[in-house]
C-alpha cells in the first residue's frame, strides 16, 4: 500500500505553458498538420457533470473531442483537446513529474487525432 501523494498544484498560467511546451515538442510536420486544422487544446480544471455522463472520471487525465461523434450534425465546437488539470496534478508530486504527465496526456491525445485507437498507441511511445 502507498500512501496517496499530495497533489502538486500550479497556477493555471504555469500549467498551460507546460501544455504549450508539451504541444511544441511534436515533430514539426504533424504540428503543421493540427495546426491547419485549428486543433485546439482547452484546460479546464476538473471534469464537469455532462463529462461525468460521458465517463469522464477523476482517473481521466485529458480527452479528444472530434467531430467522428455526431456524425448526424454538425459539432458546434472545434476539435479539441481537453487536459483535466487537478486530475492529472493528483498522480503528480514534483514539477518534474508534471511536466512528463502532461506531455504523455497530450502526446496521447494528438495519437488519438490523428486516428490511433489504444492498442496502436501501445505499439508506440505515446503510451503513458
Ligand atoms: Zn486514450
């Protein structure tokens, strides 16, 4: 048995740079690509309740949102890619560890845009 770790907590300013840092360290080339296509990431704090209704736990750490799901209309949002922050703050005890957790949920997320389900991502070093 562990004893849970105290979350480590940042501002939500520090946690975005290290998202933005996170997105910069993508190959030039697919960056490109999610940039032509407007792909956005959004930080929101935790999960709300009509995340909740889509099994969007506290053990979730981000999500891609498409537009693959409501192929009967159309999204009224861009894709984008949701981080969860004081989810992923809580497997975290150091900067350090932040840093890697964020960039593993966002390097997961971008596997997902780009169409790999997570026996791909398993395959390849975007697992986390
Ligand atoms: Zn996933």
């Amino acid at each position: 048995m562990h004893a849970r770790a105290v979350p480590y907590h940042v501002s939500a300013d520090d946690f975005e740079r290290i998202a933005v840092a996170a997105l910069d360290s993508i190959p030039a080339d697919l960056r490109a690509r999610l940039d032509a296509d407007n792909l956005m990431i959004t930080i929101q704090s935790g999960s709300s309740e009509d995340d909740r209704d889509h099994d969007i736990d506290e053990h979730v750490l981000g999500f891609y949102e498409g537009d693959a799901d409501s192929a009967f209309s159309i999204s009224p949002y861009p894709k984008r890619i949701v981080l969860l922050q004081r989810h992923i703050e809580a497997y975290c005890t150091s900067h350090r560890e932040l840093v890697d957790q964020v960039t593993d949920t966002v390097l997961h997320e971008v596997a997902h845009y780009f169409g790999l389900d997570h026996a791909d991502i398993r395959d390849t070093r975007l697992d986390h």
